[in-house]
C-alpha cells in the first residue's frame, strides 16, 4: 500500500459488516481530505491576480486568486494582515505564501496566506497610480493646500539615516549656506519598519511646542538616497503620506535622486530632486544676503547725497533771485513790529480803564435795599397764599387717612391667619396649609384651626373627582370715574 493511500474504520457502535467496504461519515471523509491536503500542502507559493477582496469586520481578509485557467479562495488572518508587504487590491497580481488547507462546511479548499508581495515593479507601479487617484480625489495634492517655507528658519529637522552619505551632504550644505540650528531624527530608509519610523519623526516633530527644552523645528527634511522602485516603497505608504499631509510644519521630500518620485513627493509642501538641493531649498545664501544688504547700504547713502545736493542747488538757484542782503527783506517786518509793540501798552492801559469805569456805575445800583425789596414782595405773596395752603393740606391728609383705614380693614378681613366666624383652616400633620381636597388622602391626621383654638381631625373617604368648572365670564368694561380736579393752590412765590 502506498503512502497515500488511508484505511478508515466506521463507527464503533455500527454493527458487523457485511463487506470490506464500509460507509463513512461526511464529517470523516471532509476531516482527512483536509489532513491530507495541510500534509501534502503545506508550504506553497502561488502566483495570480486578486479578485473579489472582502475585509470582514473581525479583521480577517478573504479573497480570491486567479489566473486565466483557475481560481482559489484565500482567507488572511488577522494578525497577519499588518505584516503583509503589500495590501490586497482588487487587479494587483501577488506572489502569496502560505499552506493549503479546506474548509469542511463547503466542501472547499483554499490558502492560508502568511505572506504577500506584489510580481514584478509592473503591479507595484499599477498599485501605486490607483492610490495616487484616491489621493488626488481626496484633495491632498492640491496646490493650495501647501504651506509656505520660511525664509530664514532658526531650527532645521531632518528625518533620516544616521549612518548614511545623505546627512552629512545636508549638514555641509546647510553650514555652508545658512549656519543654523539642525536636529536629526534617525530613522530607517528601507524596509517594512521605515515607513512607521519615518511617520513617527514626523508626528513627534509636530508635537513639540515653542519655548520647550528642544527648540521646535521650522522646517522639516525627509532624506534618502536613490535606489530601485522596491528600495523606495516604504514611501509610498498610504499611512506615511496622510501623517505628511497633516502635518502643521512645513516639509520637503527628498527621497532618491532627480528622476525618483515617491507618493510623498506629490503631498509635501516641496519636492527637492536630492537631498543636497533640499538643503539648498530650506535655506538662503548668508553671503548672497550680507552681499545685498551692503549693496542697499551703499545706495542709500548715494541717494542721500544725491538729495542733499538737489536740494542745496536749488536752494542756490532760490537764493539768486533775493536782494544783495537778507536784512533788508526784514526791516520793514521789523519797524512794523516795533509801531505795534509801542500801542500795545497804551491800548491795555485804556481798554482797563474803560472796564474799571463800567464797573463802578453798575456797583453804585447794587446795595442792601434791592435785596430787600425783592424778599419783601415774595413774603407779601406768601402771606397771601396761605388763607388757600392750609385747607388744602387738611383735605389730603383726611383723604389719605380714610383711604388707609379702609384698606387696613380690608387686610383684617381677607388674613387667613385668622378664621372669621362659621370658617376654619385645615392644616396637615406638619403644619402646612391645605388649599385643595385632591392633597388630602384617606386616614390622614389633620387640625382645624377656628379663630379661638385648634381641633385634630381624621379625613375619611376619598376625594371626587375634579369638575372642570366654567370659565368665569369676563365682567363688563367699567367707565373711568371721573376723577375731581386738584384744588388749586396757586404759586407760594
């Protein structure tokens, strides 16, 4: 018998057979196909094209692979998926590894993929054009979208390898140029680790607020040198280019050399075709700067001169047209000047003089008697006056006084605080007012208060039920009284 080949024995409980050939259960039959498959197959790798990707919300991925003759189901478990070095797409051919096995329920077979990597540069590129018209329809290639790099920046971060040529270029050319600040983030340039790295860098960056103990940079470098389309996958990392759109500190890519691009190149603020010319794109020239602030130094002198000149020439030119001396164009300003300065002091002497005299004939009319004159008058009117105040005040005062009483009776009559006769208050247990029968129940212990004294009392029976009661009609307009004119009093001056 072959190795292949397999023995199977039914039921314990089953009868005796009646043949060499006894029947087996679907159950025992689909169970050792999938044995045999999981012992024939267990380490495959299969080339073909996905088709029919489902991700469930477990975690788990199923698909399909196919090639022009045939297709096979594929399931990626959950804790496989983040290691995959490409993700499932619909059209992207893979080169999967993995186990065969089946699935009993369905009678089916299919592939447990442990790993994925795309076949050949050709489904890598197709990969990465899909994501770039995602992107692009997302709006984080808009131009508009893109921050301004600073002119002349303090601090400089460069996200990078430690190790490599690529960072000593930068540090040269930064020297050279723009002596400043440079903070280095080392990362890893290649790899499946890199593009969590290299997004790491970044959002740690961002994160760090002005005044800290590490100065915040004002621009951010992503460097690397060149290499194939696989070298440089890590950068185009979906991921990674989301973490570069939403950063808040300007960043230039310089990933690979002129003829490179990246996915990240198109979602930074600007693309640098090499890691030297980023450094040259972040900074100015401090030479090129000194050079122009000499120059403007120098002009502005020379348009100074040039001013003070024009100005003395035409100052010349002005001056010829005057007489032969100065002093005669003020002589006659200055003899005017003398004239009014000598009547100035006579014309304050007379114009003091003429007040003064005004002022002695209005003090001759002013005395005691005018005053006295005045209060006189007032006090006859005010004696004429008061035959009609007194009266006057009287009636108010008996008015009011009426008017008082009346309402003070009013209040002694309305207070609840004291019942008037053939009425009383009820109260509960705690002293509190009842107003309504719906707050008493059955067998509650209340008091009634009379006006002279208090009795305890037990309420019986329940409630009626609440009547809805007319709605009171409004009682007729009454006509303004008339009300009687003030007396007058007339004026008491």
């Amino acid at each position: 018998m072959s190795d292949d080949s397999y023995v199977f024995e039914g039921p314990a409980d089953s009868p005796a057979p009646r043949d060499n050939n006894p029947p087996l259960s679907i159950s025992d039959l689909s169970f050792a196909l999938k044995r045999t498959l999981e012992e024939r197959f267990g380490h495959v790798r299969l080339r073909g094209e996905i088709s029919k990707v489902n991700r469930h919300a477990s975690g788990h991925v199923y698909l399909t692979l196919k090639d022009d003759k045939a297709a096979i189901d594929g399931v990626v478990w959950k804790g496989a998926v983040r290691g995959l070095g490409v993700q499932p797409e619909t059209g992207l051919e893979v080169i999967v590894t993995g186990k065969i096995t089946s699935y009993p329920a369905r009678s089916s077979y299919q592939i447990v993929i442990e790993s994925m990597e795309a076949a050949g540069a050709g489904a890598l590129l197709a990969q990465l054009e899909r994501l770039k018209v995602r992107l692009r329809e997302e709006g984080l290639f808009d131009p508009a979208r893109k921050k301004p790099l600073p002119a002349f920046p303090r601090t400089i971060g460069v996200i990078t390898s430690p190790t490599g040529a690529v960072i000593r270029d930068i540090l040269h050319r930064i020297a050279e140029r723009w002596p400043c600040r440079v903070i280095v983030w080392p990362v890893v340039v290649q790899g499946d680790a890199a593009c969590g790295q290299v997004s790491n860098a970044i959002r740690g960056f961002d994160a760090m607020r002005p005044g800290g103990p590490v100065p915040r940079p004002d621009l951010l470098i992503v460097a690397r040198g060149g290499g194939s389309v696989e070298d440089l996958w890590c950068f185009n990392d979906e991921g990674l280019a989301r973490t570069v759109a939403a950063a808040s500190i300007p960043i230039i890519s310089a990933v690979g050399h002129e003829t490179d691009t990246t996915l990240i190149d198109f979602v930074s603020d600007r693309r640098a075709p090499t890691p030297t010319g980023a450094a040259e794109l972040a900074t100015p020239v401090l030479n090129d700067l000194r050079y122009a602030v000499a120059d403007l130094d120098r002009r502005l002198v020379q348009t100074g001169g040039r001013l003070i000149e024009d100005r003395r020439t035409r100052l010349r030119a002005v001056a010829r047209g005057l007489p032969a001396r100065p002093e005669d164009l003020l002589a006659l300003a200055q003899q005017r000047l003398d004239h009014a300065g000598s009547r100035l002091e006579s014309a304050l002497t007379h114009h003091a003089a003429e007040k003064r005299h005004r002022l002695v004939g209005v003090a001759a009319r002013l005395g005691p008697g005018l005053l006295d004159r005045v209060i006189e008058r007032r006090r006859d009117r005010l004696i004429a006056l008061e035959p009609r105040f007194h009266p006057a005040v009287d009636r108010r005062l008996v008015r009011d006084r009426d008017r008082l009483t009346a309402l003070s009776r009013a209040l002694t009559s309305l207070d609840p605080a004291r019942p008037k006769p053939g009425f009383a208050r009820v109260e509960d247990g705690e002293g509190r007012w009842v107003t309504a029968a719906a707050q008493l129940s059955s067998g509650q212990a209340v008091s009634l208060v009379f006006g002279d004294g208090a009795r305890a009392a037990v309420i019986e029976g329940e409630p009626p039920p609440a009547l809805s009661s007319p709605a009171p009609r409004p009682a007729p307009p009454r006509a303004p009284r008339p009300r009687a004119a003030p007396p007058g009093q007339g004026d008491l001056f």
